[in-house]
C-alpha cells in the first residue's frame, strides 16, 4: 500500500532520522487504517531498498531519509 510508504516518508522526512519505536507511534496518527507491526517492517525494507531510507550504521533501530 502506498499510503503506508508514504507516511512513512513523510515522517522521516520531517524528522530527518527516527527511531523505529518514534516512527511506529507517529504512523497511526498519517494513517486513515490500522496497520501490523509487521506491514510496517515490510515497507521499510521495500523503502530501504529502493534508496529512500537508510538504516544508521550503529544503530540498526535508528533510520535515515535520503532522498
């Protein structure tokens, strides 16, 4: 779902770096529906992958907007 990318995006891209327990408190709060834990991990690493977002390099809970 792409409304879940992108508030994720929007999130990160406001707050520059989040952590992951910060970025899934704000999440319900850009979104119109209740999403898994799970649905959430799975569009970080699609949004990781696709060079949006980064992972810090010492802290792994920690992630990084790119674009």
């Amino acid at each position: 779902m792409y409304q879940v990318d992108a508030a994720i995006v929007r999130i990160l891209k406001a707050h520059k770096q989040a952590n992951h327990p910060t970025l899934m408190s704000e999440l319900p709060g850009q979104l119109k529906f209740d999403s898994t834990a799970t649905e959430v991990k799975e569009h970080i690493e699609t949004l990781i992958e696709r060079g949006y977002l980064k992972r810090d390099d010492t802290d792994p809970s920690v992630y990084h907007y790119l674009a």
